[in-house]
C-alpha cells in the first residue's frame, strides 16, 4: 500500500475561521477527512502533519523520508522563502506536489513565487480542496504504475 503524506504550513489549522473568502469555510480536520475518504477508496495510506514551525516540518520529512511513497505540501507563507524546506525535499527524493487553496497568481505580487515548485514535479493552485483530491490521484495513478 502506498504512503503519502499530507503536509500543510504556517496557519493552515485556522482554516474554516482564517479568510474564508480567500481560502473557504472548510477547517484543516474536515479537508482532511474528506482526503482520507478518497485515499480509502484509492486504497492509499495518509500520514497528515501540520505545523507552524519551518524547523518542525523539515523535521518530519526528514524523519519520514524512509517510510512516505510520495508527498503533497501546502508550506503556506513558507512557499515563499524557505530555501530550507526546498533542500530537504531536493535531498529526499520523494515525488512531491506543491498545493495552495487559493490562486497564488491572482493575489499579492509576493505570493506569486515559489522557491519550493522548482523542486516539486507540478505545482496545483486556486481550486481549494480539489487541488489536493488531484494530487492524491496523481500520486497514486503515478506511483502505483511506477511499480507495475
């Protein structure tokens, strides 16, 4: 069974009460359940991990890096900056989809760049829940094919 890891950045758990007019009313457990019920029918296991803390997601890739098939990131605010999280996912080699609820390219000219995209194999952004549904199916059909 295929192990993906579900990892969400800075003020992800606001979701549902942080902007819901940028990032919708659903909380981060009610996407995440929603995730599980397609993992469950895609017969692929989840590991989910928030955190505010750039050193505490480095953290957990790195002692994950062993155990996880493939990866969807939201690192949030640290999309745009953080050199750190770029250089842990270049050095583990797990096949990672970058995902944002929102649509980066309509927003600030800030939010507009990521230094964590060029080490991803595709970026999603601006369809809210969905944009995670399709990188878990395209991390499983991927994967699973992989091993075939």
């Amino acid at each position: 069974m295929l192990n993906i890891i579900v990892l969400n950045g800075p003020n992800l758990n606001l979701l549902g009460v942080r902007e819901p007019e940028i990032y919708g009313d659903q909380s981060l457990e009610e996407l995440n359940e929603k995730l599980q019920e397609l993992a469950d029918d895609l017969k692929v296991k989840l590991t989910f991990f928030q955190s505010n803390s750039e050193g505490e997601i480095i953290d957990f890739i790195q002692k994950n890096r062993n155990k996880a098939d493939g990866m969807i990131i939201n690192p949030g605010a640290l999309t745009h900056y953080s050199y750190a999280i770029q250089d842990t996912i270049a050095a583990i080699k797990i096949p990672t989809v970058e995902v944002h609820l929102s649509n980066i390219h309509k927003r600030e000219e800030f939010r507009k760049f990521s230094v964590i995209a060029p080490v991803c194999i595709g970026q999603i952004n601006g369809l809210g829940y969905y944009g995670y549904a399709m990188a878990l199916s395209f991390l499983a059909d991927t994967l699973n094919n992989k091993e075939e």
